[in-house]
C-alpha cells in the first residue's frame, strides 16, 4: 500500500511498489489526463510536476515518492501559474493533434514556477517534450505569453 499526495488529495493505492506512478495515476485513480507515449521517458507526455519539477511518471516507481506532493494535468487550473499557461496555449492555439499538450502545459508550468521571466534559451533548454506535429515555435509563443 502506497501513499500519494496528488492535486492536494492523499490516496491510499494498492499497488506494487515497482508500478511506475504514470500506470498509477492513469490504472488505478483515473486520472487519464497523463498521456502514455513512449514508456522510456524520452517523449514526454506522461510529464507531471513532482514538488516543482518536471517529471516523466513513466520512469519514476511508486515506492520512491514518498511525501512528495504530484500535481497532473486535472488540477493545473488551480494554480495561477498553469492557468496562464493554459490560456496562452489556447490563446496561441498551440495544440494540432492533442497528445502531447498535457505534458506539454506542465513542462511549461513547471518552468514558469521555478523561473517566470525565462530567456529563450531558458525555454529551449526546459521544454523537451516531443511533438510529432512540430509545434515548438508556437510553444515557445506560449511560454513567453504566459510569462508576460
């Protein structure tokens, strides 16, 4: 039994502690707004933000978070941060086919948390989630309308 702090909730999951937290999330709360891309943490899509940092939850076992609090792409309204990043992201109308944009918003997010003026650089360093439709310009729109 593992205890999870995610989107201010606790949940008590029955799982295996070796169960990456992208199956928890998704198999066993329902919480499906994670996407399931590639599975080796190279894509980005399963991307969370895990106390302030960008995480790929495919790659991160459940046993190893302990304490530390998740928040997925169903609460990022709430904080002030990704919510600015979901309106510049519909504001730009950064999303062709969908899949990877909640990943996408919460590599975003994360880096508004922890730098709210980035440079250019600063983006293209932190934002290194795929996108097999090619939207990096329009991305990177986002991120600086949301930072402004």
């Amino acid at each position: 039994m593992q205890t999870l702090t995610i989107n201010g909730s606790r949940h008590d999951v029955d799982v295996e502690g070796d169960t990456p937290l992208l199956f928890v999330l998704r198999d066993t709360l329902g919480l499906t707004g994670t996407k399931y891309g590639c599975g080796i943490g190279q894509c980005g899509a399963c991307t969370v933000i895990l106390d302030g940092q960008a995480t790929r939850s495919c790659q991160i076992p459940a046993e190893s978070i302990g304490d530390a609090k998740i928040t997925t792409i169903e609460a990022i309204g709430q904080d002030a941060v990704g919510k600015r990043v979901v309106e510049a992201w519909v504001g730009v109308q950064v999303p062709q086919c969908g899949y990877c944009q909640s990943g996408q918003v919460m590599a975003a997010t994360a880096l508004l948390q922890q730098n709210p003026r980035p440079s250019d650089d600063d983006i293209g360093q932190a934002m290194t989630n795929l996108c097999r439709c090619g939207t990096y310009n329009a991305i990177a729109a986002a991120v600086r309308q949301a930072a402004a």
